[in-house]
C-alpha cells in the first residue's frame, strides 16, 4: 500500500529532523539543556519506531 509508505516515509524525515534539531542543536548551542536533549531522544525513537511499523504493516499487506 503506497499510503503506508508514504507515511513511514514522513515518520522517518520528521524523525531525522528532530534528532537534529533537539539532540545535535544541543551540542553546538552554548547552553546545554538536559531537558530538550530527553525530549529529542524520546521522541525520535517514538517516531522512528511508529515509522517501521508501518513499514511492517506495508510488508503484511503484499506478502
């Protein structure tokens, strides 16, 4: 189903894009918050994760 990967498509990008904007934006900012950097990790993973499962639901479907 093309909807499903388009969708696990755009789960990865946003997932990418937060890492870098709230885990690696920490690293080159003066002030380093531990707070953001938690946020950055949890919900990368959380989207990354929700990504691959619809990558799962796409590879159910056709097989």
């Amino acid at each position: 189903m093309k909807k499903y990967e388009n969708l696990a498509k755009a789960f990865y990008d946003i997932g990418k894009y937060t890492f870098t904007a709230l885990v690696v934006g920490q690293f080159i900012t003066e002030k380093f918050n531990w707070i953001f950097m938690f946020i950055g990790l949890l919900f990368t993973a959380l989207t990354l994760w929700f990504g691959q499962k619809l990558e799962q639901i796409k590879g159910d479907d056709n097989g």
